[in-house]
C-alpha cells in the first residue's frame, strides 16, 4: 500500500485537516467498548454524502478498507478497523436536517448523538423511544448499524421500528435512497430494513429519516420481587398481557439479586427474593396512577417478597440505582467480563436461566445474569480472573454453551449488540452454509470489492 499516495488523495478529497494519518491520532481510532483494538492507517472526517462517496470510490481504487465509525461504544468490534485501511468518522456530521411536525419524521445526520436527538425532540414536547443504556454518548448511526435496543423495547420496539427511510453509500460509492416518510411502502424489497442492523457492511448512512411520538406526561417505576422464579414469570406474563403494557419490565434473576444485595444499601428497599422486576408505567397522570395500581394488584397474586411503587422523585431515584448498581457490583466477582446479549422467547427465559445455572457450575465460572424481560433480551455475565488462564478459558467453554443452549431453545446469539467480530465464531449454530451464502451474496451486491467492514459478522 502506498500511503502517501491515499494520504494525497484523501487530501484532495477533504483538505489536510480531516485526514489523520499520525500513529498518535490514529490510536483513538483503533478500539470499541471490547477489548479488540486494531490501528487504522487513515482516519477522515466527511462533513456529507458527496464526500462519503469519494472517500469509498478512492478505497475501491487503492484496494483498502473502509469502516464506520460512530461513538466507538460498540460492544462487537464493529468499528475496529481489524485488516486496517481508513475509518470513516461521522463526528462532524451530527445535525438535525429537517424536522417534519406535520408527518412526525425528523431526518438527522449519522453522528448525532442519541441524548440529543432526544433532548431536542423533547424541547418541542415530541419522543423518540430507543433508549441503549449508552444514549448518552452512543451515535443514532451507530444505532441504526446495530440495530439497538434498551428498557423501553417492551413497549415501544427497537431501533428499527423508528427507521423509514435512508440515503446511503454502498461499498461501490453510489448513493442511494431507501424507503419514504409514509406508514405503508411496499415499493420493491425492504432495503430500509435489511441496511437497519448491517454493522456497517453494507453501506454507509449519510442521512437518516426516524419516526418520532408525541412525549408521555409522566411514568413512575415500582420494584416487586419473588422468591421462585415461576411465580416471578407468571406474574411478569401477566402484565405483558394487559393493554397498558409497562414502558420498561427490566428484571435481575437469583444471581444477579445476590450480586447486588451487598453493593446496593438502601433505607426503604432491601433487595431479596430469587426473581426481580423494575417495572415502569408511562402516559398521562391519570393512566400512570392507574397502570401502577393496576400491576400492584396483578403482581401481588403471585405472592411477592417485596412490593414497593414509588410515590416520589427519591423513590424513583433509589429504584432506578438498584438496576445502575448490577454493573459496579459484578466488580466483585472478577476483572474480567464476558459479555453476552442474547435472546429468548419469552417462555424459555426459565429454561435458559436454569441451563446458564448448570453451565456455571460445570464450567466453575460465575455468571450473573439480568436483562430485558419483555424482550427475552438477557444479559449473561460471565465473570472471571483476567490474570487465571485456565479460568478464561472455561470462561470461553461456557460462552460457547450459553449460545449452542440459546440457539436449541429457538433464541439468537445477539439481541442489540450485533455480531461483529465477537460473535461470527458462533453464527453457524444459528444459520446453516445455504443461510449464510445468501448474506454473503447480498453483501456482494452491495459490495462487490470487499472492502465495507470486511471480516465483521463472517470471514
Ligand atoms: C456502557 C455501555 C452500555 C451499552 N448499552 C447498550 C444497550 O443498552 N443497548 C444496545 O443496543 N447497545 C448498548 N451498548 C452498545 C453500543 O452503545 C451500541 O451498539 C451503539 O448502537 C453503538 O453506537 P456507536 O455510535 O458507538 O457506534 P460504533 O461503536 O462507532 O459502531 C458500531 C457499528 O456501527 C457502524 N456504523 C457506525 N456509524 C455508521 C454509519 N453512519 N453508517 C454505517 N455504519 C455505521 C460501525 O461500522 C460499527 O459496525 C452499550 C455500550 C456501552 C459502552
């Protein structure tokens, strides 16, 4: 590869100071949330889709790789640039382009981060639900690439549902423009939706059409345990079943209660139980007040050991931090952490809860394990020494478990943190050569050259 030759390029495309090219620079460049880092050789600032497209047509031509880049918050690898070549930062593309009030669209720029996508939607008294527990710093580009979720995907869906439309820059550096502000577009194949979750291996997004909601008034959150894990899902069903679903169902099996429990000192909560719900109800006032009491009364059929619905800001603060505290309190059981994001259907969370269980004592591992309910989303934990290679490697025998397990029951080996480099290891349990070969053949299409994130979700 001749450098100088794709710096001069690249130059040409964008001026000298949105090209990086100096090993200290690059380095901020080189890793996600995982512990895989890779250096870059080039890192370029495009302010627009023009750019974007010159930047891939002079990858094509020098035969290296471009890969996307958000906030680098992935938890898949998905922005380290692992065979090299240049990323494509989309830092200075974070405006808001149009707001449309009248059909509720809003179309943004890829860089925009989440909170201020939201921040503003709410100013003008509007919503925008997909809530990753990184909307803080975590780009709606980034979001769009991994498709991702959080706590209010029990009501109101996944990054997806909110995606209408696209203006994207395939592998080859064409531009093109998928779906319509419209509700209804059957117009063709839904390329809209197979670009949603692609982990930036089809394209490139420039601009993004989201739909957005009118904001609820309020919510108010209540925490309700069960010393069995059956009563705990019956109960749970139930108000899955009701008309005013909860807006967050977040839960905490055994293991992750007992990780907690020392972490978390709180005057007027003490955690017990085998089986925990955060649970969350969101709308008007009146529908709030309703709602809670409404799954006061469905949930203490189930015979719970703790019953507690907030009836004040502090109160709400003190259940939100039980949920915050399950992060600082795996501290305490190793170093090192293998994070998993599976999903189940609903009715195999017991099974996969109690296969995780046996899996942690063959393997001689800790695994704690909480997650979205509603989704069957369950984060597995599997905590270890970084500094015992035995250990890592059981830890690794256990991940390989959890997902063949995962897979049997009818669940997928990532519900919102996408594959990436991973988790490619695992995708032949979920999909056969045939499977696979068509994803291949659509990435071809895209892609003709490779060189869109190569080596992410497959070899
Ligand atoms: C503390 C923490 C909590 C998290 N919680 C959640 C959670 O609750 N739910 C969840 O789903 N995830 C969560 N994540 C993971 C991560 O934040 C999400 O996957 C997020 O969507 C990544 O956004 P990003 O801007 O950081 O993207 P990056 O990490 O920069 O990139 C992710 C992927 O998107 C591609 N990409 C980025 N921008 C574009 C673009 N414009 N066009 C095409 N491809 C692009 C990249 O190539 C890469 O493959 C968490 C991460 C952390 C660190």
């Amino acid at each position: 590869m001749d450098k100088k030759l794709i710096y001069t390029e690249f130059k040409n495309i964008l001026g000298s100071d949105r090209v990086l090219a100096e090993r200290e620079e690059l380095l901020c460049y080189s890793y996600d949330a995982t512990i895989k880092e890779s250096m870059p050789d080039f890192v370029v600032f495009p302010l627009n889709e023009v750019e974007i497209s010159a930047i891939v047509k002079a990858c094509n031509k020098f035969n290296i790789p471009v890969v996307g880049r958000g906030a680098g918050s992935g938890f898949s690898g998905g922005s380290v640039p692992i065979s090299g070549g240049a990323v494509v930062s989309f830092a200075k593309m974070t405006g808001i382009l149009e707001l449309d009030e009248e059909n509720m669209f809003i179309t943004v720029a890829p860089g925009i981060i989440n909170a201020d996508l939201k921040n503003y939607l709410a100013d003008k008294g509007y919503f925008y639900p997909p809530d990753p527990a990184s909307f803080e710093f975590c780009s709606i580009g980034g979001n769009v690439a991994e498709c991702a979720g959080g706590p209010k995907a029990v009501k109101y869906g996944v990054t997806k549902n909110y995606v209408y439309g696209l203006e994207v820059i395939t592998g080859s550096g064409e531009i093109i423009n998928t779906g319509s502000k419209t509700i209804k577009d059957v117009a063709g194949y839904n390329l809209t939706q197979l670009l949603v979750g692609s982990e930036g291996t089809l394209g490139l997004f420039s601009k993004i059409i989201l739909k957005f909601l009118p904001k609820p008034e309020t919510s108010n959150l209540l925490i309700v345990s069960f010393d069995n894990s059956t009563n705990g899902f019956n109960a749970a069903l139930s108000l899955l079943k009701l008309n005013s679903r909860p807006s967050m169902l977040e839960f905490m099996d055994s293991s992750s209660i007992t990780a907690v429990k020392d972490y978390f000192k709180n005057s007027f909560i003490a955690l017990k139980g085998d089986f925990l719900f955060i649970i969350e109800a969101d709308g008007s006032a009146d529908e709030v007040k309703s709602a809670i009491e409404l799954y006061k009364n469905k949930l203490s059929k189930f015979s719970p050991v703790l019953l507690f619905a907030a009836g004040n800001d502090k109160e709400k603060k003190a259940i939100m931090d039980a949920r915050k505290a399950i992060s600082p309190a795996l501290r305490a059981f190793g170093d090192f952490k293998i994070n998993n994001d599976i999903a189940v259907p609903i009715n195999k969370i017991i099974q996969i809860l109690h296969d995780i269980k046996n899996i942690s004592v063959q393997y001689n591992v800790p695994i704690i394990n909480f997650g979205h309910f509603g989704d069957g989303n369950i984060h597995v934990n599997i905590m270890l020494d970084k500094s015992d290679a035995p250990m890592l490697e059981r830890g690794e025998k256990a991940k390989y478990d959890i997902m063949k397990k995962t897979v049997e029951l009818g669940g997928t080996i990532s519900g919102e943190h996408g594959i990436g480099t991973m988790k490619k290891e695992f995708m032949n349990l979920k999909f056969d050569s045939y499977y696979i070969n068509l994803m291949r053949n659509i990435k071809k299409s895209f892609d003709p050259n490779n060189i869109l994130n190569p080596g992410k979700i497959f070899d």
